[in-house]
C-alpha cells in the first residue's frame, strides 16, 4: 500500500540552516520509505541538487533505471504529487533525464538542495513523487508514516549512515523488489549539471512492457519475455524455468499466460507458470509405476490453472490419454482375468459331473453284466423245471 505523503512546507531562506547531516537524515528517511512501498513497482531515490531546482531545472535521472524501464524515445512523463495533482514533463531518452515541466514541479512544491525524492513507476511513463523535505521545525506525514512503520526515527540515524551519506546530494538508489539490501543500485553523478553516470551492477527486477511481441514474431528464447498484466515478470522466474516455459508456448505457438486473471498477484502469476513447468516435466519422466493419485493431483491442479486462464488443455489432454493407455488397459486386462477364472471355475463344475457320470456308466456296466450271467443261469433252471416230475 503506497503512503501518501503531504508536504511539509518550508521557505528558501531555512535551507542555509541545513547541514550534512539534515540532508543525509532526509536521504536515510527516503530511503525507508521507498523500502515500505509495494515491491511490485520499480522505484529509485534522487536527492536535490542546487542546478536541479533553483538554476536551469534539468533532472538527471539513473541511467540503469532508464536501460531498464523508461522508454527508448522523447516522451511525456507525468509526476503526480501527495494531492494526486499531475504534472506533464519531457524526458529526453538521450540525456535520460526530465527538461520542460520539471521546473514548473520544483517551483510548486518549494523543493530545495539536499530534499530526498522517492521516484515510484506506478503506470506507463507515470510516476507517484514522495517529497522527503531536508530540513524543517517538526516531522511531516511521511516521517510520522514511517515511525508507524517501526522504521528509524527521525533525528536517530546510525553515525555510520551518516558518514556514508555525506555526499547524499551526489546519489542516486534504484531499488527492486527481493534485493532492497543486497541489490541496491547506486550511482554517482560526475558533476552537478550532466547525467552521466558510473557502470553498477543491478538487478532487472519488474518493469512495465512498452509492447508485447505476437508470438509468431518470436524467433527464439532472446525474443521471449514473460508479460503479465503489463509487468515484464523475468526476475521472478529463473533462467531454466523460462527455457522450458518457452519451449512449452513454443509447442503450442501461442502465450500459454495471456489469458490468465487481470490483476493476478505477481508472485502467484510466476507461482502458476513455475508449476505448470514442473508438471510438464512430471508428465515427461511418469512411468507405468506412477499411481492414479499422481495423475489426478497433476490434473486437478491443471484445471484451477486453466480456470485462472492458462492455456494449458494440451497438458491435461496428455494426461488423460496415459491414463486412459495406463489404467484403462489395466481395467480391461483385469476384466478378462476375471472372466477366465470364471470359465475356470465353470470348467471345474462340469468337470465333476462328467466324473460323476462316467461312476454312473461304470456301475450300468456292472449290473449289464451281472444280468446276462443270470440270464444264462434262468435258462437252465427253466429246462430243469419244465422237465421235472409232475
């Protein structure tokens, strides 16, 4: 949540009361409230310097932070103050700096030598300005925000810091999200009136997209960046992750993320991109030992996806043809396991009673012949009665 900050307003004449050490304590306090504000939008700190806002009313800008977010051309930049009152100014993408409006800028809000302004990207070519003002009598709003914020008071800043900052007015910080201590970029002017600036090392971080390639004019991965509602989100993905997130749009020749939510969070858009590249991967590596909860968990997971507006239907279609060729086949084989031992047990059933049968047979045969013995026996006994004696 960004803070909003309302000048403190102070006369010229206070500046020749204002030390070093006031002006490194505005620098300090800049620098804590730029630390407090959304991670999501590049900002960067400037500390006033006499030419900037009492003489010719040319702002310099970081050179890293133009490379990285500002555009390749002459173009109007809008500053929008505490009140939300906007002002139109020219950047000058050669000397990436502010020429005609700044003047008219520092002019309204009274801005003297060694003021800290925090610069934040809120929109294309727009910037949110939070004035740290240098000296002055009592804390303004924005110092009363960041004691809210447990952040170092006002007037207790570390000696060390202030030996650090003595040369504040000849600074500037660019500071991107996930690297606020680690990454920061600092850079020195060589002189008070050009915008020439020394080579530092600095983290791309977010940065708003001037255009988005159609991806059949996409001719390999250094073509390729991954935008997301407007916000080039390559620093949240790692480099590996992002050939592999290729080649899969590749396959289907389209942005597999183009469809997803306006205003998803940055961390769940990479999250869902991340995910859906480690899913692909299972799906590459499954063997016939995988269980069926493997495949349901990845299809599952699948679905919210797409639900989201992933394009990710070529994914969940592999799937279930594997398992249709894995457990569906299985299902078959088993139904015919399950027949034969039917057949088994009906073979075994008729198997007895032909046993039983051929005990019948066997036993007829035995009487048959018993039978004929008696008849050969009745014949005599008939002769002998009929001859016997009356």
């Amino acid at each position: 949540m960004a803070i909003k900050q309302r000048v403190f307003k102070i006369s010229p004449s206070q500046d020749e009361t204002c030390d070093p050490q006031s002006k490194s304590a505005a620098f300090n306090r800049a620098s804590e409230l730029q630390a407090s504000l959304p991670s999501q939008l590049p900002s960067f700190i400037k500390s006033m310097l006499p030419s900037q806002v009492t003489r010719c009313f040319w702002l310099g800008l970081p050179k890293r932070f133009c490379d990285l977010h500002m555009p390749k051309h002459d173009e109007t930049i809008v500053l929008v103050d505490e009140d939300d009152q906007e002002f139109n100014t020219k950047y000058l993408a050669h000397k990436t700096g502010l020429s005609g409006g700044w003047g008219g800028f520092a002019n309204a809000h009274k801005l003297l030598p060694g003021d800290a302004l925090v610069f934040q990207l809120i929109d294309h070519w727009k910037f949110r300005v939070y004035i740290v003002r240098v000296c002055g009598s009592s804390l303004n709003e924005t110092d009363a925000a960041l004691g809210l914020l447990n952040l170092v008071p006002y007037g207790h800043q570390n000696k060390n810091d202030s030996k650090n900052l003595q040369k504040a007015e000849d600074m500037d910080i660019d500071l991107h999200k996930q690297n606020v201590e680690e990454n920061s970029l600092v850079v020195f002017d060589q002189s008070q009136d050009n915008n020439d600036y020394a080579d530092s090392p600095v983290s791309a971080g977010l940065r708003f997209s001037q255009s988005v390639l159609k991806f059949k004019e996409i001719k390999n991965i250094d073509d390729f960046s991954i935008v997301v509602d407007g916000l080039i989100i390559d620093s949240e993905i790692p480099k590996h992750f992002q050939i592999k997130y290729y080649d899969l749009c590749h396959s289907q020749k389209t942005y597999l993320h183009e469809n997803l939510l306006k205003g998803l969070n940055v961390k769940l858009a990479a999250g869902v991109i991340l995910e859906t590249v480690t899913i692909a991967d299972a799906i590459r590596a499954c063997k016939v030992s995988n269980t069926r909860d493997d495949f349901d968990i990845w299809d599952r997971t699948l679905k919210a996806f797409e639900e989201m507006g992933m394009k990710v239907g070529f994914l969940r279609g592999r799937i279930s043809k594997l398992v249709a060729l894995l457990f569906d086949s299985n299902k078959l084989l088993e139904a015919k396991k399950n027949e034969q031992v039917k057949a088994e047990d009906e073979m075994r059933v008729v198997n007895k009673k032909l046993c039983d049968i051929r005990d019948v047979i066997k036993n007829l045969d035995v009487e048959i012949e018993t039978l004929k013995l008696t008849g050969k026996n009745l014949e005599l006994v008939f002769c002998k009665e009929a001859n016997a004696p009356w």
